[in-house]
C-alpha cells in the first residue's frame, strides 16, 4: 500500500505539473498522498519534513537564484545579452545556424544568465537564422535545450549556475572540480546535440520540410536604438568567471584567495539549526554571489542608457528580485517533495538497491543511475541533484575516499548525470521552454527526448574516461 501511494504521489506530480499547474501549490498536497499509508501523520509531515526539507534548500542555494537573477535581468534589458548573441550569430552565419545557436546559448549560460533568461534572449535570433538556413523550426528547442541546459549549465568548469555548485556544498569542492571530465563531457553533449540536430535538419529537407509558417514570427518587438558593443557587453560575463575563480581559488594557489576557516565560529553558541558545518560547504555559494554582485553593477554601467529608455533600473532590479523568490520556491518545492518521497518506508527498497549499487559497482556508477532516477520523478535537474546528495551524498564521498577518488570526480560526475533525462515531459523548464518557442510537445519533443536519451550515456563514458586515462 505504501509503494502505491508512493507511485500515485508521483504520476499525481507528473500529470498536473505537465498540465500547467504550479508545482509550489501541488507539491504538498502529493507529498501528503505519499505518506497516507505510512507510519507518518500527513500534516508533520507536510510541517515538519516538507518544510524543513524547502527551507534547506532556499536557506542554501537563494542567494544563487537572487544574485543570479538580477544580474541577468540587466543583461537582457541592458542590451548586453542581445549584443553578445547577435555578434555570434553574425559571426557564424546561416551556414553554421545550427552552431551558432549552440554557442550563443552555451556563451550566456556560461557567463551566468539565469537559463530561462538566455531562452528568451537566444530563441528571436535563434528564429532568425533557422529561418535563413529554412532548417524546420520544430528542430529550434532541441537547439536551445542543447545550448543551454547542457554543457554549459554542468560541465564547463567553473560554470556559475545551480547544478554545478550544489555538489560544492556536499564535497567542499569548488565549481571548477575536475575541470578535464568536464571538458570531455561538455565535447561529447555538444557533438550529440549538433551532430543529431544537424542530421535531422537534412533529413526533413530532403522531404521537402522547410523552416514553415508560423504565428508571431513576423511580429518584432520595439527596441531602443541603442546598441552596446559586443565587447563592452561581454566584460560582465568575464567578470563574472574570474572573480569567481579568484575567490573560489580551486586550483589551491597560495597566493590566491582563501575563506577564513574560522568564519562561521562566532555564529556556532546561537545554536542555529541550518548551521553550515564548515565554510566548504558555503564558500562556493559566497564566491559566486560576490562575482554576481560585481559584475552586475558592472553590467548596470554599461547599459544605462538602455535603461534608462526601457524600464529603468529600480524596476528592472526589483522586478528580477521578485521572480527569483518563486523560481527558488519552484526548485525548493521539487526538491522538498522529493525528501518525502525518498524519507517513507515504503522507498527503502529502492534506496537499498541504489546502496547496493554503491557496494558492487562503487560510488560513481551509484551516483549517476540515482541522480538520473531523481531528476526523472522531479523533472528538475537542481531539485532532483540534490535530493540524490541528500539521500546518499555522505555514502558516496566516504566510498570515494575509500576507493582513492577525489571528490572532485565525484563533484563532476554527479553534476553531469543530473541533466541525463531531466527534459521529461512535465519538466517545468521544457513546457516553459516550449512555450517560448510557440511549439508543443507533439512538434518538438521527439527530437529533445531522442538527444536525451544520448545524452543519459554521457556521465557513463565519463566514467569510463576517468578509469581510463585518471585525468580528472
């Protein structure tokens, strides 16, 4: 009976999620389905597991999403994203449309922009050359999921979102561990998505299919004619990246910077429940956040005259402050579901079998099969990275350390299984994406399931590289 309502809990989730509801207001109530036939009353569970668990996760990663937030915010209304994709878009031509769209997303994504930022900011040029090139535009948010939810949000090292600074929380590791399995990782998604993409466009032109008519494509949106140079706009975006590596300091310089050890001593006698144990599971999450204060004042300079004539910087940063409260809860209430989930007995089960995969195969295969398993009931790459950290994080470092792996592999590995199958039908990222697009799920998903399913081997040959060669 418990299995059951484990299993109702989750196509509950599922279903309405994938039917547009909010997954703030559903996960609760699903999460109270879970536990109807455990030992567990639903309402503590709902007030004392469900909360808890949300408040972790905003208590932790909020800053990420705030900072994160407005700085991205001034980018796009600065003029700076637009700018910077432009000048790729240019460069590359409709020869290479494809391409272009890939390295225009990964370029922003890398530099920090809230992805669903870069969505909105990539999908008109995006648009623009496929239509060049007549490339079908059902193909276009394959293109953009590669280009953003990929490469350039978990493997490029030292990349500034979420996915890859959660796992620095758990290991005390920095966003740039094992920066050569990244680079191996970030080749092979790139290959998958332009090699896949590339052939398909072929395919459907060679019967006849062309770029197509569609609604709103013809309909511009009234810009200030105020443009920023390509390389002033790109100056954020550096900035970003190197003070994040000067205050991280991943590479262990002694002359470079380092957290003080003793940082969070004075706040241990007020006995606070979310402590931080030690400044490694937070010293990541400052780095970043002073990078993204930084470089959005730097971002605000340069584009203030296109603020000034758009919506001006007061709303524009206020704006971005208020919708990075419900993209964190949204991740948050994923996230917390998920704890429900994997805290009722009925789950033991399969915890045993992915512990048993721990013991018989070591704690690389364990982490990837789980993270992708937690993604998939999440449809969140974040909410479901971290309840597979919470679950079996601890196990994992220690058979790690055991096995002589550093915990930088293992930092790498779990962030590149995290976006294996997360583009599942109810991913909130995916419908939103979708909907950008103007397409539906019947258009464009066979292309973004048949890259996902490409992608899911991807951590696996990491592995493989790892043992192969020991570079990491």
């Amino acid at each position: 009976m418990e299995a059951l309502c484990i299993g109702l809990a989750l196509l509950g989730l599922m279903y309405f999620a994938y039917r547009g509801w909010s997954i703030i207001l559903i996960a609760p109530f699903f999460a109270g389905l879970a536990a109807l036939a455990s030992m567990f009353d639903i309402l503590p569970v709902y007030s004392e597991l469900y909360m808890t668990r949300l408040a972790e996760y905003v208590k932790t990663y909020y800053p990420v999403f705030l900072f994160g937030a407005v700085f991205a915010k001034l980018m796009e209304k600065g003029g700076l994203a637009s700018a910077i994709a432009g000048k790729i878009v240019d460069v590359l031509g409709e020869k290479r449309a494809i391409l272009a769209v890939l390295m225009g997303c990964g370029a922003l994504t890398y530099g920090g922009l809230s992805v669903f930022v870069v969505a909105f900011v990539m999908y008109p040029f995006g648009a623009v050359v496929f239509k060049k090139a007549d490339i079908p535009k059902r193909l276009l948010p394959a293109a953009l999921w590669v280009g953003i939810f990929s490469f350039a949000m978990v493997s490029l090292p030292g990349t500034p979102q979420i996915q890859n600074i959660i796992p620095s929380s758990y290991f005390q590791t920095s966003t740039w561990a094992a920066p050569g399995i990244g680079l191996f990782a970030s080749l092979l998604f790139l290959l998958i998505g332009w090699g896949w993409i590339g052939r398909r466009a072929k395919l459907l032109q060679a019967r006849g299919e062309g770029y197509g008519d569609h609604a709103g494509d013809g309909r511009k949106k009234r810009n200030p004619k105020i443009n920023i140079p390509w390389y002033w706009a790109m100056v954020p975006l550096l900035m970003v990246i190197v003070i994040n590596v000067i205050l991280s300091n991943p590479f262990g310089w002694e002359w470079g910077f380092h957290w003080n050890e003793e940082s969070l001593a004075a706040f241990v006698p007020l006995k606070l429940t979310l402590l931080a144990s030690h400044v490694g599971k937070v010293s990541a999450i400052w780095s970043i956040s002073v990078a993204l204060i930084l470089s959005s004042i730097a971002a605000a300079y340069i584009g203030r005259k296109r603020l000034k004539v758009t919506d001006g910087f007061l709303p524009t940063v206020n704006y971005a402050a208020l919708s990075s409260g419900s993209a964190a809860l949204n991740v948050a209430s994923g996230y917390a579901f998920g704890c429900v989930i994997t805290a009722m007995p009925g789950f033991a089960p399969v915890t045993e079998w992915l512990v048993g995969i721990a013991a018989s195969f070591g704690p690389l295969l364990s982490a990837v099969i789980t993270t992708n398993i937690m993604c998939g009931i999440t449809g969140s790459a974040s909410g479901g990275l971290t309840i597979a950290l919470s679950a079996l994080g601890d196990q994992w470092a220690s058979m790690a350390i055991a096995a002589g792996i550093p915990l930088e592999v293992l930092h790498r590995i779990v962030a590149v299984a995290s976006v294996g199958i997360d583009p599942v039908p109810h991913c909130g990222a995916l419908v939103t994406l979708l909907a950008i697009c103007g397409l539906s799920h019947k258009e464009s998903y066979f292309d973004i399931a048949m890259i996902m399913g490409m992608k899911f081997l991807v951590p696996f040959l990491c592995i493989i590289f790892y043992m192969l060669t020991g570079i990491c």
